[in-house]
C-alpha cells in the first residue's frame, strides 16, 4: 500500500501567545507602592539625618517597610506575589492612617494604599491569567 511521497515536517511551531496585557490600574497601583516608598525613604532619611542622639527607634522599622514598599511595588508590575502584596499594603495603609492625625501626608498615602488593596483585589483575575501563562511559557520551553 503506498501512501504517496513522503515530505519532511517543515511547519514552524506556532509563535508563543504573548502575555495578557497589563490592566493600567495595576500600573497605578505598583506606582503608588514604588512612589509611596521612596517618599517615605527620603523623609526618613531626612528625619534621621537632623535628628541628634540615639534617633528614631522606629527608624529602621521606617526603612524596612519603604523598601519593601518599593521592591513589592516593581513585583506586582511583574504580575508576582498578589497575596503577600495586597496584606502588605493593607498593613502598611492601617499605619499610615493611624499617623493620619499628626502628618496629613500619612492620611494621602494611607487611603492610597487602601486603594492598592482594592485595585490588586479587583484585578486578581489578570494575575492569575499571567501564572497560567508563564505555566505554559515553562513547559513550552521544556518540551523543546
């Protein structure tokens, strides 16, 4: 039984899809956590360089959470850690608001970061829509 010339396989694979697109209030809300951060940062280092002594007690607490604030902010621009980041603002937002009575800045930042918790709570589809598709990116790269 012949079943006619046999060809070579010359079909390139099909392009891989790209990623889905990031939701612009996903871009607002890692800017208000890098922003947020690196203003804080500044104002306490500021506050730690006219301050004479033992200074702040909180200040390298200060830090800690700055520079989380920021290092969170460029991984949820990534589509990464969307748990830890929505309890981290959440946490971070309480603290601002309960400064809010002696720095009316704190009061600005703190319902901006309530308003990262309920922007990354809203787009959480798009997150898990980027895991899936960095899952298959993976076991594409795998299989070749």
């Amino acid at each position: 039984m012949t079943t006619g010339p046999a060809f070579p396989d010359t079909s390139t694979p099909a392009p891989p899809a790209p990623p889905p697109p990031r939701p612009p209030a996903v871009e607002l809300a890692a800017a208000i956590l890098i922003v947020g951060g690196i203003v804080n940062l500044v104002g306490a280092f500021l506050a730690a360089a006219t301050t004479t002594g033992e200074g702040d007690a909180f200040l390298w607490l200060t830090l800690v959470l700055n520079a989380t604030s920021v290092t969170l902010g460029v991984l949820t621009r990534m589509g990464r850690l969307w748990l830890i980041t929505v309890n981290f603002a959440a946490i971070l937002g309480f603290l601002d608001l309960l400064g809010a009575s002696v720095n009316p800045a704190a009061l600005m930042l703190g319902l901006a970061e309530v308003l990262v918790v309920v922007i990354l709570i809203r787009h959480k589809p798009w997150f898990d829509e980027l895991r899936r598709w960095r899952a298959t990116a993976l076991d594409r790269g795998r299989i070749r």
